[in-house]
C-alpha cells in the first residue's frame, strides 16, 4: 500500500504502518483518500484524519470500525487525560476523523457516542498600529519586510501568501488576484500605493521568475508548492521579526490578517466588505472583529475614571 506523496514522512510512514499492521486498514485508507479528494476537502484533512484513525488501529490493532462504544470512550478518556483538555486539537482532530470515518462506512453517528466539541470563543489578538509599523521595519532583509507587508496589506492566509505567482499581481489596476483559497473561491484585495512601490523595489533587487517569493521546499515539510516559499519559512520569518521588534504578544502569520480587519473596521469600512476581501464565506465569521475594533464611536472606559474626574 502506498500512501500519498504530498503527506510528509512522518504521517506517511504511521499510517504505512497501521496499513501493513492492522488488516483491512490499507483499503480503509483508500476509501478515505478518495473521499476526501470527491468531496473537495484539503490535503490537512487527509492527513489529520488518516493519523488519528492509524493511531487507533495500532493502538486497538484493528480498525476504528470494529470498535465498541466503551472502546472509543477509553481511548477518548486516554487522550484527554495525556492532552489535558477536550479542546485539545488532537482530542478534536480524533473524533472529527471518527466521525467523518463512521458516516463513510454508513454506520450511524448515534451509533456511536462521540463526544460535542466545544468551539472556543476566543477573541483573535491584534497588533496596535504602532506594533506593526515597528514589526515591518525590522527584517533586514527586503524580501522579508515585503512578505510581511503583504500579509498585512492584504490580509493574506499563510497559504495564499506563499501561493502568489507574478501573474497574480496587477500593477494597472492595483490589484492581487488570489486563485483558488478556502473553499476553491477567487478574489481581489486591493494593494496600496506603499505595497506598490515596495513591491516595485522588491521585483528590481530579486527578479523572481514565477513565484513572488521563492523558497528552497524540502521533503520534510508538507508543501503542496513546489517552488514557493515554505509554510514553515513564512512562520519563521514572522516569528523572527515578532522577537527583533520586542513584541510580547503572541504573534503569528494570522495575527496580520486579523490585524488587517480591524484596522479597515476602525478606518471606517463596512463589514460586508471587509467579509468579501477577507474570502470569508459567512459574515459571522467577520463580525468577531466587531469585538475588537475600535471605531470611532466613545471608547470603553472605568467608571472609576468619572468617579473620581480622571478619564482622559
């Protein structure tokens, strides 16, 4: 049985191993494989799946299928007790897959007693305006100050970033076309004269060929782009100019488009619109920026500050 090329090694080889170790898995795998591939779903999904499943199939040595109720329950129980919460995303990644494996199989969900996860309602952090301008300037390196701008100027996914071909960039119109994201939809961001001339400066220097930002893919990362910049480069690099600039909040690539939203919310733009540039599919989805905007309406204060006559 040979798993799929685009899984990284390591995923590759536990589920080589469940499929040669525990009969019946390796067909199981193919049906999940293509599945996964009919219905439109990312290669993550297959691969968070096909783990956890390849896990409990070594764990019980035979497959997720066959097992009883009080089963499943133990090994839940053994997860969340190894990774301290339900929410955990192991605990969730296991029983998405187990779900998703059951309705596959034509076996009732009911049948078996999965567990409701619990969305956490956390609010996204954002970076102040003065955070980021300190955050652009502190790469030494051009190409990494331009990677980091676009994130921010676009509100880009890690994804899409790495993903920008030359022929996405419409200098005539000002525009960034980003092909086939979440949910295989196509947008337009507008760019801004100061990405534009950064952007400018940076094609002279570089001269890329085809990809905006070239990187070096190794087999050990799991990289569906065979010339861009790796996922784990982009991340590197944020997390690299997040410790230069002293920033102590904990920052991530997607903290910039969160960034972006809010920013565009408290500049006064709608939130239809930022929900169309963001690729969001619902607007509640968008309207978590709502709760950390702050627009120009009176700011939240103290009522210790009337109180007392001390609010600015």
């Amino acid at each position: 049985m040979q798993t799929s090329k685009r899984l990284n090694k390591t995923d590759a080889t536990l589920v080589a191993q469940a499929c040669s170790k525990v009969n019946g898995f390796a067909e199981l795998y193919k049906r999940l494989e293509r599945k996964v591939s009919i219905s439109g779903r990312s290669l993550s999904t297959l691969k968070n799946y096909s783990c956890h499943l390849a896990h409990i199939a070594l764990h019980f040595n035979c497959l997720p299928t066959e097992l009883d109720d009080e089963q499943i329950e133990d090994y839940l129980h053994l997860l969340q007790k190894q990774h301290n919460t339900p929410s955990d995303s192991y605990f969730k990644h296991t029983v998405y897959g187990l779900r998703f494996i059951f309705r596959l199989e034509g076996l009732k969900d009911n049948a078996v007693k999965l567990p409701s996860i619990k969305h956490e309602k956390k609010l996204p952090v954002i970076l102040s305006r003065e955070e980021v301008k300190k955050l652009l300037k502190t790469p030494s390196l051009l190409k990494h100050r331009i990677l980091l701008a676009m994130l921010y100027g676009c509100g880009l996914r890690l994804s899409e970033v790495r993903n920008i071909r030359l022929k996405d960039i419409d200098f005539n119109r000002d525009k960034l076309h980003i092909r086939r994201s979440k949910g295989k939809k196509d947008r337009y961001v507008p760019l801004g004269k100061n990405l534009i001339r950064g952007l400018h400066k940076y094609l002279e220097a570089e001269q890329p060929q085809e990809w905006l930002f070239n990187g070096q893919p190794s087999e050990q990362t799991n990289d569906d782009c065979a010339t861009g910049y790796s996922q784990r480069g982009i991340q590197w690099v944020v997390r690299k100019a997040v410790r230069a600039s002293g920033i102590i909040k904990e920052v991530n690539a997607h903290t910039l488009r969160h960034t972006y939203a809010t920013h565009l919310l408290e500049d006064g733009l709608d939130i239809v619109t930022i929900k169309e540039l963001l690729g969001h599919e619902c607007i509640e989805t968008t309207m978590i920026y709502l709760h950390v905007a702050q627009p120009g309406r009176r700011p939240p204060f103290s009522p210790l500050d009337t109180l007392y006559n001390t609010q600015p």
